[in-house]
C-alpha cells in the first residue's frame, strides 16, 4: 500500500533544472575524455581562425591550459541551454548576457565533472559580424578540430568566417 507521505499532487513534482540537467550531463564525462592544450596552443588556433579581422590584435587568455570541447557535448550542452534560456528582453537581457550566461553555465557544467582541474576553451567576442546587423556579442568554442561561434541566444553553431566583419576579442 502506497503511504501518503511517498506521494506526490502532479502540480508539486520538482521541475528540472538547468543545473539539475547539467549535473546529469557531467556524470557522462571524465577529465580523461578532453584533448587539454597549453594557453599558447589555444592563442596560436585563435589567431590563425580571426587571421587579420582582430580589431585590436590581443588575445586575453587567462588560464595556463584549456580543455578542448567535444562536438557531441557542444550539442548536449547547446540543447540544455535552449531549454533553459531566459526570454530576450533588449538592454535587460540581450546579447551581451547571453554569451556571459553561456560561458557561466560552462563553467559551472566543468565544475561538475569529477576531478577535473582545467576549464574549458569557452570564450566571448563581440563586433561587427557580417551575418548580424550591428554590434553583438558571440560566444567562442575551441573544438577539437576546428574554432566556432556560438549565438547564445538561438544555440546556433557557426564556423569562423570573419570576411566581412571586424571581431574584438572579449576573454577566453
């Protein structure tokens, strides 16, 4: 017999979490899983995708090594944050917020992995991007194989093609 105590009204189940969903999402993983390259690995691939589009030329890279992102967890990581993201709300919550939100959620996703002593390769940029109009902010992901942009706000993976476009480089 089912005691009262051990049953839950349909309206009081917890709801998930972002945290909740990036705690499971962690257990998937181990420090072992991830390429890790030292800051001047991370620096040299940086600069070889903007090539000539850095508007100031400096990189801010502040750790000594990175952890390089796996596709498959950028889109497990990507569909949590969709489900997740709060609603647009120009000069409140725009593009700026988003990206920081993303690089937090990042770090605190790798703060979850057990054992593991390096954060990942997540950066932030902002420019004139010629697929955007005006400024905007961006999010930044060393893979494995390759650098992308992610737009924060849609999820949206996109190669670095900065024909076009004058990028300052935010943080890494």
């Amino acid at each position: 017999m089912t005691r009262l105590k051990d049953w839950h009204w349909p309206w009081t189940q917890p709801k998930p979490t972002v945290i909740g969903e990036l705690k499971v999402l962690a257990l998937n993983y181990k420090p072992v899983d991830f390429a890790k390259v030292p800051r001047e690995d991370a620096f040299k691939r940086l600069k070889n995708a903007f090539g000539d589009q850095l508007l100031d030329n400096r990189l801010n890279l502040r750790d000594l090594e990175y952890l390089l992102v796996t596709p498959d967890l950028l889109d497990q990581f990507n569909d949590i944050f969709r489900k997740f993201k709060p609603r647009y709300s120009p000069e409140l919550f725009d593009c700026d917020n988003f990206a920081l939100l993303y690089m937090a959620y990042f770090s605190l996703f790798s703060s979850y992995i057990w054992q593991l002593r390096t954060g990942f390769a997540v950066g932030m940029v902002s420019g004139k991007f010629s697929f955007s109009k005006g400024e905007h902010q961006l999010n930044i992901v060393l893979l494995e194989s390759s650098v992308v942009f992610v737009e924060p706000q849609n999820g949206v993976v996109r190669g670095i093609n900065t024909e076009g476009s004058v990028v300052r480089f935010k943080y890494l």
